[in-house]
C-alpha cells in the first residue's frame, strides 16, 4: 500500500471517531443497543435447540417384535411430573402384550409397567416434588402410552408418584412398582376395607392363609404384607430351594410346589387342622384350580376367599362357600384417594424397613436390553428373582 493510501484510511478513521465523539450520549448507547442486540441475534442462531425427541422400546404392528426408535417426549400437565428413567422393570405382560395381541390399543404403542429414575420436570400446579428427586413409578394406565416406561421420559401424576427411601437403590426402586401395587390390591380384596381395630386384629390373627407362587415378586410383597396384618398362619407353596428366604419374608410354613395333590394337601392338614381360610394365587389357571380344591376340602364353616392375581379358577369348580374376588389393579390410577394413601402406607414401611424389595436380578443394560431381556423373560421365566434394565 502507497504512503498516500495509508495517509487517506488514517484519515477516514479520524473523521469516523471524531463523529461518534461528537455524538449526544443517548444516540451512543442506542448504536452499542443496536449491537449488542445484533450480536445476540447472531448468537441464538447457532444456540442448540431444546431436545425433543427420545429413545423408546416400541411396538410398531403385531406381525413385528419390539423394537428401538426416536419419538417424541411426552408433554407434561399441570398435576404431573416428568421423570427420566434411570432404570425399569420387566414384567411377563410386558411381552404377553404384543404376543397374544391384548392391551395394545394403537401404533406405536410403548409397554413398561415400572421404572425408577429422577425428576426432570415438574407441572406447575405440582407440589412436593422438585428436580433431581429420586423416585420410582408404578404405571397402571395402560391406555396412555405417556406414562409406559419403556422409554427415557415416563409422566407421572404427582399423587401417584413414590419419593424413593433412602435406604432403597434405584435399582432396587425399579422392581418395586408393580409388585407393591398388585400385593396391596390382594390385600384390599382380603381384608375389604383395611381396619386396624382390636377386634380385627384378632380375626386376622385366627387365620389360616396360602399363598401359590410366593417366590414371585407379588407373591413375596403379599406374604410381607400379611405378616405386616398379623395374620395367623402363612403358608408359602415354592420351590423348596427359596425356603429360608420366604420364611424371612414372613412365611410361617413352606410348602414344595412339586408335591403330589394328596401330599400337598396331607401338608396343609399338619399346619392347620381345619385347613385354610383364604388362598391366593399369582401362577395361573392350573394352580388357581389347586387352591380352591385345597379352600373346598377346608372344615372351616365360614364363607372362604380366593384372590386369583393372573386367572379365574374353572367353571366346573365348586365355588359355593368360597367368595372369589378379582384383584383391580385400576384401583390405583382410577381412585386416586386410594392410589396416593397406598404410596404414603407402603413409602412407610419401605422406609421403616417393614417391606423388604427385592435383591436378587437379572440385570441387563441400554434399550436394546429391554428387548433382550423380554426375550429371556419369555423364554426362561423368573424365580424369585427380578429382570431389570438400566438405561
């Protein structure tokens, strides 16, 4: 660049300042207003957008098995809370959904019954809860796919929702949904309404329980729930093996799933001469039919009761002095008194150390691991012990 040239942009420079020096206060501070505004303009440009878009476990048609895919985060109400799911909890519906075609009501569509994680966000009507909480979920509104838990964001209605106690694990937290729901429903259909009298205390005390498939995760939440009741006798039909552990639980007699008919019920005659009083059964529709048998051959005058948690016994059964009764898992999102009553009684116990969760899982890891665990869930089943996924 000549000497001349340099000269004349030195100069240009000078008249510029000089100008801007020249300039009443208020129009200096609208130009460094103007860009400052402009440089904000140019920096919210290249500002990331807020994300809205996660990962699922889907079902997109009956003819094709779960499988991993980007949707939406679900929108949040004013009563409800977004929780991000840390770890879930499979259950044999969960698969027994898509295979038998039941509970699947549009496509996509988006299982999972339970999960524990932290608060992500709360609806604005919302109290007691606040980000970065630590909770777990129970979802029994099978219709809204929102609160499914195959998936990183699960809604939860505040009421509904479980602070997780500080001596349970988010892992721990992950497999108790589900069964603390089931169990308590069995328990309502026992007891009616739940009553703490004296008198009722002793009623409770006088009877003889049995409980088919106690090794299960419900079947061990009901056996700790009726010790918690004081009932009498509890007797637990398993697999010999989970003997010690079901007797922690609060089982008083165990008894082998694999005995005979005339053995089994030879066993139940040595624990109480008068035979049992209530049966309840989470297996299925074969050993629902046991039950009433063994409530049948009972010498008990007073009206019986079986709660069958998976299946109604036979038609052809006998049922003419037992009182059977359906466990309403609905109860718990459709009523919600009862629903928000059942969190703060169980929250209590869990945190009084009164319910034990389970301990003993079958741990897979990532999305893909929900679909591999549903697989092995299927194929190999579960005994006493708990599939669970962290995500």
């Amino acid at each position: 660049m000549s000497s001349l040239s340099v000269q004349t942009s030195i100069g240009n420079i000078k008249r510029k300042l000089d100008a801007f020096q020249s300039e009443e206060p208020t129009e200096k501070r609208q130009k460094i207003q103007l860009r400052a505004k402009s440089l904000h303009s140019d920096t919210s440009k290249t500002k990331k957008p807020v994300n809205t878009q996660q990962k699922a476990v889907v079902i997109t048609s009956f003819e094709e098995y779960f499988g991993v895919k980007n949707i939406d985060i679900p929108e949040l109400k004013d009563h409800e809370v977004l929780v991000e799911n840390k770890f879930v909890g499979l259950n044999p519906i969960d698969w027994k959904g898509l295979k038998y075609k039941f509970g699947v009501y549009s496509f996509p569509w988006i299982q999972g019954r339970e999960s524990a994680g932290v608060v992500s966000k709360v609806g604005s009507k919302v109290k007691g809860f606040k980000e970065g909480e630590e909770v777990f979920i129970a979802s029994t509104a099978y219709r809204d796919i929102r609160t499914s838990t195959f998936q990183r964001y699960t809604v939860v209605d505040s009421e509904l929702l479980w602070k997780l106690p500080t001596n349970i694990t988010l892992e721990q937290g992950s497999a108790l949904g589900v069964g603390l729901v089931t169990a308590s429903s069995v328990l309502e259909e026992i007891n009616g309404i739940v009553k703490d009298s004296e008198e009722d205390s002793k009623a409770r005390s006088k009877k003889t329980v049995l409980v088919w498939g106690a090794s299960s995760g419900v079947g061990s939440y009901v056996l700790q729930l009726l010790r918690v009741y004081g009932y009498g006798k509890i007797i637990a039909v398993a697999s010999e093996k989970h003997r010690s552990h079901l007797l922690k639980l609060g089982a008083t007699h165990c008894i082998d799933r694999f005995l005979s008919d005339e053995d089994l019920s030879k066993e139940v005659s040595k624990i109480s001469d008068t035979g049992i009083d209530i049966g309840v059964d989470v297996v299925g529709k074969e050993t629902s039919d046991k039950v009433i048998d063994l409530l049948n051959s009972s010498e008990s005058k007073e009206s019986k009761v079986f709660v069958g948690v998976v299946s109604k016994p036979s038609k052809d059964k006998d049922l003419d002095n037992i009182l059977v009764r359906d466990v309403l898992i609905k109860r718990f999102h459709e009523n919600k008194t009862y629903g928000s009553k059942l969190v703060e009684h169980t929250t209590d116990l869990l945190t009084k150390g009164k319910l034990y969760p389970q301990t003993n899982f079958k741990r897979y890891k990532g999305f893909e691991g929900i679909i591999n665990g549903l697989r092995d869930l299927e194929k190999f089943g579960a005994s006493n012990e708990k599939y669970v996924v962290e995500l």
